[in-house]
C-alpha cells in the first residue's frame, strides 16, 4: 500500500470512528436536548412553549403531555445532523492536523491543534446548519403550536423553502459559527493536552516513551474522562452562542414575522430582559446531556479508531 493510499484510509478511519460515536451519542442523551432547547428559547414572554421548573420537571411534564414522542421530537434530524458532524468534524480535523504536522510522528504544538480544531468546525457548521435549523424546529413543537408541524425532516426542509425561501435554512450561522469554531477548539485542545499528560504519565510507569505503543497506554475510563474533562471546559466558555443560535431559528409566528431579527437583536434583549443568567438557560440539561455524551462519544471512537487501525495493521 502507497503512502497515499495509507493517509487516505487513515483519514476515512476518522470520519467513520467519529460518525458511529455520534449516532452512539445522540441515541442515549436525545431527551436531554429535547429539553435544553425549550429552556434556551423560553424567554418568560409569550410563547408557546409551556414554562419548566427544572430538568426533572420538564421531562415529567413532556412525558405526560405528549409522551414519549415529545422526549424525541426532532430524533431524526438530530441522528442525522450528529452523525454527520461527527464523522465530518474528525474527518477534517484528521486532515487538519496531517496537514499541520510535517510527518505522522510529530506531536502537534496547542496551537496547532487549536486550529485544526478551528477549521475542521467551521467547515462542519457550514455543512450541517440547515440539519440543526428543523431539528431546532421539530423539538419546539408542541399540542399549543398555531402553525401546522412540520411532520418530519423533509417535510421541514421543503415547508421552509416554500415560506421562507433557502436562505432561512442558514439562520443562526453566525452564532453557529462562533460556537463549532470555539467550542470545537477549545474542547480538541483539551483533551488532546490532556491526552498528552496521562500517555507520559503513563509511558513513564512502564518505562516506555515510544508512540507506537500509544494505542495501548489508554483505556476506556481515561477516554470517559478526557472526554468529560474536555466537554465542560467547552460548555461553560460558548453556551451562549447555543442560546443565540436556538433563539434565531424559532419558527416564525402565524404572519412570518421571526420573533429576533439577527445575532445583535438576541444579545439586546436577552441582555435586557433577563440579564446574564438568559445566555446560560438550559445549561443544566445541556451538562447533563454533553459530559456523559462526550464520554461515550469518545470511548466509542477511539475504540473504533483502535480496532480500525489493528485491521488494518492486518491486512
């Protein structure tokens, strides 16, 4: 096998580790988002969406009131645009750092990584924000919604063409940017760091500083830590661009009229009318959903990654 052939696969490895961790992920913590998204966009105005006290509270209700299709709504979209980040974002990320890096056994500077982290999450929102626009949609809607539901994915997607036209499909981008380019960053940055820390540890117990044996210094509690560890440092530092994003894709009310007009309309009145603690709405969900999630997410591709790799090592 060439070296080209080598890279090639290497990176498809990547992108097929991350998309199967994503679908992992999604499966298990959807009732979570399901509620962190009403929390982020119930302003305490008027709205549609019935007001919650507390996580708890409000999966009781939705499992009540709309039962366990309100704890899923929006699941489709939701697989879909996840296992397509995923495997896109570690696809690129993958290349990114390849690229950066002048042969496959140089270690990578925190710079480094954080632009590789950078682009490869620009590039996945670009992709992918129509998927999170009807996935936004699909789980605010409720019995008390006015407008006729959307009845699935590509009933959104043709509904809000016809309304709206294609550029509504890119609603949120902007924040949607800020949030894959930072979180993504800041979350990679982490746990590749910290990934660095626990192999030396590690290969200085066995008394081994060899990369090779990487694959094997790691098991699938430091994935789960790493993976927790990374994800809340990323969480606290770019919730807000997640509350700014969910609160611009709302479906717009009966005369078409989108209750915030752009990025600098939300900040204003969130600011206004609930101060600090409006950026941070549904974080407790979100926390809940995303630290556990992100332990899955990185058990499942690094192990996929893992057994990839001793494949192909086989052939």
């Amino acid at each position: 096998m060439t070296t080209a052939q080598s890279e090639s696969k290497w990176q498809w490895e990547n992108a097929t580790a991350g998309a199967v961790a994503g679908f992992a992920t999604v499966s298990a913590t959807h009732p979570l988002d399901v509620v962190r998204t009403r929390f982020q966009v119930h302003d305490g105005r008027v709205s549609s969406l019935p007001a919650y006290k507390n996580t708890a509270q409000a999966i009781l209700s939705i499992t009540r009131f709309e039962g366990l299709k309100g704890l899923y709504a929006g699941f489709l979209p939701s697989v879909l645009g996840s296992t397509v980040s995923w495997g896109l974002y570690f696809f690129f990320y993958g290349r990114a750092k390849q690229r950066y890096s002048k042969n496959r056994d140089e270690k990578l500077s925190p710079g480094l990584h954080l632009a590789s982290a950078a682009e490869a999450g620009a590039l996945v929102c670009l992709c992918t924000n129509p998927i999170w626009l009807v996935k936004t949609r699909m789980q605010l809607q409720t019995p008390l919604h006015q407008i006729q539901p959307y009845s699935g994915l590509y009933d959104a997607l043709k509904t809000i063409m016809r309304e709206e036209g294609w550029s509504a499909l890119y609603k949120g981008i902007v924040p949607g940017l800020f949030l894959q380019v930072s979180h993504g960053a800041i979350q990679f940055t982490a746990y590749e760091e910290l990934r660095k820390i626990i192999i030396d540890h590690k290969s200085k117990d066995r008394e081994s500083n060899h990369k090779s044996s990487d694959i094997n210094l790691l098991n699938s509690v430091d994935y789960a830590v790493l993976g927790g560890s990374s994800k809340v440092a990323a969480i606290i530092l770019t919730y807000p661009f997640q509350v700014i994003r969910a609160r611009l894709q709302q479906r717009p009310s009966m005369n078409g009229v989108p209750k915030y007009m752009d990025s600098w309309h939300v900040v204003k009145e969130t600011a206004r009318f609930e101060g600090l603690r409006g950026f941070y709405k549904g974080i407790t969900p979100n926390l809940l959903k995303n630290v556990p999630a992100a332990s899955i997410t990185f058990i499942v591709y690094e192990n996929v990654l893992k057994l990839l790799k001793l494949t192909r090592r086989n052939d």
